[in-house]
C-alpha cells in the first residue's frame, strides 16, 4: 500500500497543533503568557487557539514574568497543566526563582506528595536582528537545575511530538523554540504520535566526524555535513533533541563510531551545554578518539545589534565546515 | 662498603621489572628495612626495601622505567663514599609509553635522556597497544604531528585474532536490549509450565477457519485463539492484567493483548486493545494488519503502546517450550510453543494427541504463584474447551 504524500507543517504549526490536541485530550491543559489570546504572540505561534478554547484556558497575563510563572507553578501543583508562553528566552531571567527554588524543588523536597505538571515554552536564538536583550540562547541555565527537564527541538516533526511528550510529563519542562525556525517547514503526519524526552536522533548518518547539535545548529550543521560531503568527508548529525534528560548513549556510540566530535549549540560556549556534552563524550569515547573534541557556540559577548557583527557571534554552515575540515586534518 | 640496589626478580620467568616510584631520594639517609623504592610487576606492586644503612646514591633510574632484572639501580654507600665507578646509564631502561611524568625526584646523573614523547591521540594509543606497535618507529601524520588512529592502522592491518568490532545497534535492537536487561535485572519473575491436550483447540479452528474467512477475509492463525481465549480469561484474573507501580499493584481497566512479532531488528509487541471484547474475526483482521506494518517496519507508536499482557507464540519456529522475560509494567507473558502429535495416555492405554506447552512468566511483585497457578488453569481449560469461551 503505497503511504499517501507526507503532510508539511511549519514549525510554528506543529507547536499550535501539539497544544490544541492536549488541550482537546485534557482539560486541565491551559496556557498563560503575554499576548497569547487575541494576538497569538509576536510570532503567530498560537493563532487561533483562543478562538477555540476561550480565555480561561489562555489567558493573557500582565507584563510580568515572575508574577504569571509563579502562578502557573500553583495551578500545576493543584491540579492543572500550564503550558507558560515566556515571549522572548532573554525573560527567563524573571522567572528564574519560581522555576528554580519552587518548581524544580517541590516534588522532591515534598516527599512526592506534590508535583508541577507544568511547561514553560520560550525562544532563542540570534540574528535575528533583536539587540543583546532579545537574542540569547539560555537554555544551560535551566539544565544546571536538577529537577528541570530542558527540550530543545530541531524540527516541525520532533516539535510536536517532544511538546505533547512534555505536555503529559508530570515534572517541569522548559522547552525552548528557535524563532527563526517558527516558518522552517517539515514532514509531520496527522496521526497522534509523541516522542520521549530523552532520546537523541541521528540525523545523517557519517562515518568520519560526528557534529553533534542541538535546536538551531542542527540545520548548521546538516548544511556544514553537505558542504563535508563535497569534500570528500562523511559527517554524521546527531540531535540529542533534549539537554536533560540527555541520551548519553546515542552520543557515545557515535562519536566511537567516527572518533571525531564537534559539538555545537546557540548559547554561549563557555561553560555551556556544549561542554556538558563535550565531557560526557570525552569521558565515554576516549579510547576511540582521533582527536580533542571541539565546541561551537555563541562568542563570549552580548549579541550585537549590528547585522555584520551579529553573524559572526553565532557558528555558520561555513565556519562549522571549516572546523570539521581541520580536525580531519584536511585544511 | 657500597651496597647495591638491583631490580629484583619477583616471579619466575621475570624479564625487567617498573619503577613505579622512589620512597627514598638521591642523598637521603636510610636504615635498612626503610622502603626504597615501589616495583610493578604483572600481578602487583611491591615495596623493595634497603639491604643496610647508609646514604641512597648513584640513583640511575626514573620512576616508570623498565629496567632489567638484576641490573643496579642505585647503592647504599657510607657517608662521604661514592658510588663504584662502573655503574653506567642504564642503557637498556626506556621509558614505556605510558609511563607517568617522570618524578622531581632529585638525580645526580639523570642517566634516562628523557627523549621527546610523539604525541598521540587516545584511540591511536590504544589501537598501537592491541595491535603491539611501537609507536617510537611511527611518524604522525596529524596536524601537528600527532600519531593518528589511521597511522597505527597503516603500520598494521588488524590481525585475525582482533575481535571485529560490534555493529551499530538500530533504535529497535538498542531498545530491546535496554527493555530486557532493565526487566530480567529488576522484575522478580517466576514461572509455571503446563502441557495440554489441543485437541479442541486445533478441531474448533478447523470448523471456523472457514466462516471467518469468508466473513471476515482474514484467516486467523492460531495465534489469533490464543489472543482471545487468553484476553476472556483475563477479565476473570484482574491480578494477572495489572501493573506494579513502585509501590503498590494497579489493575489495568483494559485487557489489551500483545502479541510478540519479529521484526528485522529485534521483537515488537503489537497490541490489539480491548481483545476479551473482540471477536475471532476482528482480531485477526488487527493481527494481520499489525502482522503487515511490522513487516515493512511503519509500526504506528500506538500500535505497540498501552498493552497489559502479552502472548509469544514460537510454536511457527518448531519450538516446543520456552520461558519468556516480561515487559514492564505488564505483570506477565504467557510463552507458547508448538503443537506437536505426542504419545500420551488416553482411557490407560497410550494414544497419539496433539499436545502444547505453555510457559507462564509472571512479575512475582503483582502477583503470587497460587493466583498464576489459577489462571493458567483456567488458560488451560479454555484451550480444551474454546467452543465454550468462543460461541
């Protein structure tokens, strides 16, 4: 039976489409935020939705980030599913007592009685033209917290399933979206489907150097592996698709496979996701590799506001190519 | 009189012995039985102690070097004494690969010339020590000069004796593992064994194959009874269709039966939900539906999500019996192997039945062996009697 063409979404549909099937699945399911009613955010990710469920289940809130996130963490604690709509990820800064010292703390120091079944989506991401203040990827923040689950999607497809996964979780989930992929179209099929958080995917498969990316840099570095490709190298993608939990296995596996690793992911490079990831492969490949593994992330500077500036702050399909040629000694 | 301090000869067969490291330093004053040095052999590390008193000199050997057995490496002399003239660089010591930086251990003759160490990468070493090369005769084709894995590669092709390195494991095979391990190392299981006469069970497929597949367009397998003689069975056994959830046992409200499928890379189980309400025919039109997309590997996450008992049938492999691992949360899996004609008693004299084994593995957490030992009765009794459970 041949499979009918495969339906497209963009990214930011696959986020409406996740929300509304829970919200339809589960009542308690409800999202609060800054202009997610009428104006369905900035980015149009949440067009319509108030259309359909009403403004108790989402629910514009006030401009405070601290204020609205400490609500949710309640209303998770006493029976509902908060999906919190935090506009830019340069705002998680307000939020960072509710989410820290209470939400990832309640379950725990409750002895189980209490949990907070709650999601706080945001963004990251530069060059998008946004200045210091809204250009940040400070995701690393969140994964230093145990008692946070940290989803970084990469696709339409692993979008909606890893939301509908986070959705149903019963611990806290920061799932970050990259808001210059919010119209990147990609394959994702009409019937229910969720992905398990922590759970890495191969993207491309290689046999010579493994690039290891995470939200944004997995079209980096699925560009950088064309590039790879021409030269003569066979680079493997591979998206850890959630910082914690992270697949360290998957992770480990590949780069014994190719024995050359350059990890890669939107926040500051210094003491950042990729040095997690970095350690945890150094440590579980290292009779297998060929060479120190690289790190790519943001300089270590406020993004800037100049265009030129900007895209130099952030790793390219170029100087991702570039790096991965040295390391197999091809420059 | 000058004593000497020789490499000693800790086992038979001992060529050279390591140097560890130093206890006692160029110059320092010892008393005999002072421990001088550490020697590592192949089984251990032992402490060589001094001979007599004096004063440690004529040091001529590094910590991580192998030195052969029974050369001097250093004397015991009196104060103001030098060491004989004739002790010469230890020419044959070399410092090992993975010798540890030297210690700042004070020498007066630094008879070691601590030669340049290539640098290496980690699987490149590694690779050297398996294969047995001596990376000092290589030249590093990596950037800097490092040794790389494809030098040690060049320099020996692998041997016959080295193991091949294991594949890659798809999601599936690397999901099974992971299932089967985290089951048998966790679940206590226990198991019950029980033949059966299925007689009744082949006669009553026999008289409805036909209906069903003309009805229905499916031809239900044998499997197919079992999945819904088993399901009716389950309702009546509420424990055997539960879960343990870490600290107590929930009852699952629905009887949704997976069936153990063979797929390229490992095993599935597909579920066919609610099956103690479905039909003959309606199963086997799931079970063959399932039966297909496992086959071309586009098994939907809903097709292998939410079962609470699964049956294995390996009877199509000629297998006669085999005991089956759980798959958590489900509580238990009911193992069927071939029906085959075998000798038995009928009526005192021995005649000719077809018979089959079941094998019950169960999760002893969710339930004990007497209420197993239940269900499997009735599992029996329905097998001998399907027209019963099945009008």
């Amino acid at each position: 039976m041949p499979d009918a063409a495969p339906r497209e979404l963009t990214f930011a549909q696959a986020i409406r489409e996740a929300l509304a099937e829970e919200m339809r699945r589960d009542s308690r399911v409800c999202i609060m935020g800054e202009d997610v009613a009428e104006a369905g955010t900035p980015f149009k990710v949440l067009s319509g939705l108030v259309e359909e469920f009403g403004k108790e289940r989402v629910l514009d809130t006030p401009i405070s980030e601290a204020g609205f996130t400490g609500l949710a963490v309640g209303a998770a604690m006493t029976g509902l599913r908060p999906v919190v709509d935090i506009m830019f990820g340069d705002f998680i800064t307000l939020t960072m007592d509710q989410m820290v010292n209470q939400a990832a703390k309640v379950h725990y120091m409750s002895g189980g009685t209490w949990k907070v079944p709650m999601v706080m989506r945001t963004t990251l991401g530069a060059t998008r033209r946004s200045a210091a203040q809204h250009s940040q990827s400070l995701h690393a923040w969140f994964c230093h917290v145990p008692g946070l689950k940290v989803v970084l999607p990469s696709t339409p497809y692993d979008a909606k399933g890893l939301l509908k996964a986070a959705i149903r979780d019963e611990n806290p989930v920061v799932f970050f979206e990259d808001k210059m992929m919010y119209k990147q179209k990609g394959p994702v099929p009409a019937e229910e489907y969720t992905i398990p958080l922590g759970l890495a995917d191969v993207k491309r498969a290689g046999s010579d150097i493994t690039l290891v990316a995470t939200s944004s840099m997995v079209q980096v570095a699925l560009g950088a592996a064309d590039l790879l490709d021409q030269a003569g190298i066979s680079a493997e993608v591979v998206d850890p698709r959630t910082a914690w939990p992270l697949d360290e296995h998957t992770l480990i596996e590949s780069a014994k496979k190719t024995s050359r690793v350059i990890v890669m992911d939107e926040g500051y490079e210094r003491y950042g996701v990729t040095a997690e990831i970095a350690s945890v492969i150094a440590a579980g490949a290292f009779y297998d590799l060929d060479a120190p593994v690289k790190r790519m992330g943001a300089m270590h500077v406020p993004i800037p506001f100049s265009p030129p500036l900007e895209d130099v702050t952030v790793p390219t399909e170029q100087t991702v190519f570039e790096a991965a040629r040295a390391l197999c000694g091809r420059s | 009189m000058a004593l000497s301090v020789v490499m000693p000869a800790l086992e038979m067969a001992q060529e050279t012995g390591k140097l560890v490291a130093w206890r006692k330093q160029e110059g320092d004053r010892v008393v005999k039985g002072d421990v001088l040095l550490e020697v590592e052999t192949d089984k251990a590390v032992i402490e060589l102690e001094a001979a007599g008193d004096g004063i440690l000199a004529g040091v001529n050997a590094q910590a991580g070097a192998v030195v052969p057995v029974g050369q001097t490496i250093a004397w015991i002399v009196a104060p103001g004494e030098v060491p004989p003239p004739e002790i010469a660089p230890a020419a044959t010591a070399r410092r090992t690969t993975a010798a540890a930086p030297a210690a700042p251990v004070a020498t007066t003759s630094a008879s070691v010339p601590a030669a340049a160490e290539a640098k290496i990468s980690p699987k490149a070493r590694r690779l050297a020590k398996e294969r047995g090369i001596d990376i000092s005769r290589l030249r590093g084709s990596g950037p800097g000069g490092e040794i790389l894995a494809a030098d040690i590669l060049a320099a020996a092709p692998p041997s016959a004796s080295t193991p091949p390195e294991a594949e890659a494991l798809s999601s599936v095979a690397r999901l099974m593992a992971e299932r089967t391990t985290q089951s048998w190392t966790t679940v206590p299981h226990f198991f019950l064994v029980r033949e059966l006469d299925a007689t009744a069970l082949v006669e009553a497929r026999k008289q409805m194959l036909q209906t069903i597949e003309k009805t229905g367009g499916v031809r239900p397998t044998l499997t197919d009874f079992l999945v819904a003689l088993v399901a009716r069975v389950l309702t009546k056994h509420p424990q055997m269709n539960s879960s343990w959830t870490g600290s107590a046992v929930r009852q699952n409200p629905e009887v949704n039966i997976a069936i153990a499928m063979a797929v390229k890379d490992g095993v599935v189980g597909a579920v066919i939900p609610g099956a103690n309400r479905l039909g003959l025919a309606d199963i086997a039109a799931q079970r063959s539906a399932l039966t297909e997309r496992a086959r071309a590997g586009k098994l939907r996450p809903a097709d292998i999500a939410g079962a609470t008992f699964t049956v294995s049938n390996l009877g199509m492999y000629n297998v006669d019996a085999f005991i089956a691992i759980i798959t958590p949360p489900q509580a238990a899996i009911l193992a069927v192997g071939r029906v085959a004609d075998r000798v038995v008693p009928v009526d005192g004299k021995p005649g000719i039945r077809p018979m089959m084994t079941l094998a019950l593995s169960s999760d002893h957490r969710a339930v004990d062996g007497a209420r197993a030992a239940e269900f499997l009765n009735d599992v029996a009794e329905a097998f001998r009697e399907p027209r019963e459970w099945l009008p």
